[in-house]
C-alpha cells in the first residue's frame, strides 16, 4: 500500500514538471563568470533541482553512515560493559557460593561440637551409673 502511494505521487510529479516545462521553454542568458550561455529555462530549472537532490542524497548518505557508525560504537560499549556485568555477577556467585560452602561446614563444625559434646554427657552419665 505504501508504494502504491509513491507511485501515484510520483507520477503526479512527474505530470507537474511535465506541464511546467511546456510553460517555461524560452530561453534565457545563464552567466557562468567567464561566458554566457543561452539556455531554455526549464533545463536550468531542471539541472539545478538534479543538483539540489544529488546534493541532498550526498547530505543524507553521509548522515545515516555516522549515524551507522555511532549505533556501531554503542553496541559495542553496551557488548564490553555487558561482558564486564557478567564477568562481575560470576565472581559474586563464586564468592556466594564459597560464602554458603563456609556457613555450611560452620554450621557443620557446630554440629559435630555438640554432638561431641552430647556424647561427653552420655559418657558422664554412663560412668556416674
């Protein structure tokens, strides 16, 4: 649907430059500084709009390739900091895990101390009997 609109409006253009060519076919002195020329006007109307649109494109081109390169740069920058958050949550999982290991066999060394000491008891009792 979208190119159907481009073309209809493209025609349409094409249609208007045609007419205003027909209006504008006298010609008239174009002075470059070093000589003058005698040109139709619509073919000094018509040069100077393929100037103006190649210097737009020429304009836009160089716009959308800093613009590429800008989106380059920070994807780039978001690639590295990403690596560097990832790298920086893996060494905070070893450590949490190191840090669970520990309480674990802390919680363990405690529980053989009173088991030990369970057993220190019984063996009291057992030789109080």
């Amino acid at each position: 649907m979208k190119n159907q609109w481009r073309i209809v409006i493209t025609i349409l253009l094409v249609i208007v430059v045609a007419v205003f060519a027909i209006l504008n076919v006298e010609s008239v002195p174009v002075s470059f500084g070093f000589t003058t020329v005698h040109w139709p006007l619509i073919l000094i109307l018509l040069v100077s709009i393929l100037i103006g649109a190649v210097l737009m494109i020429l304009f836009s081109t160089i716009t959308v390739f800093q613009h590429n390169r800008a989106y380059k740069d920070l994807e780039q920058a978001s690639q590295e900091q990403l690596a560097a958050l990832q790298k920086e949550n893996d060494q905070l999982t070893k450590r949490l895990q190191n840090s669970k290991s520990k309480q674990i066999t802390g919680q363990q060394e405690k529980q053989v101390q009173e088991l030990q000491a369970q057993i220190a008891d019984l063996q009291k009792h057992l030789a109080i009997k």
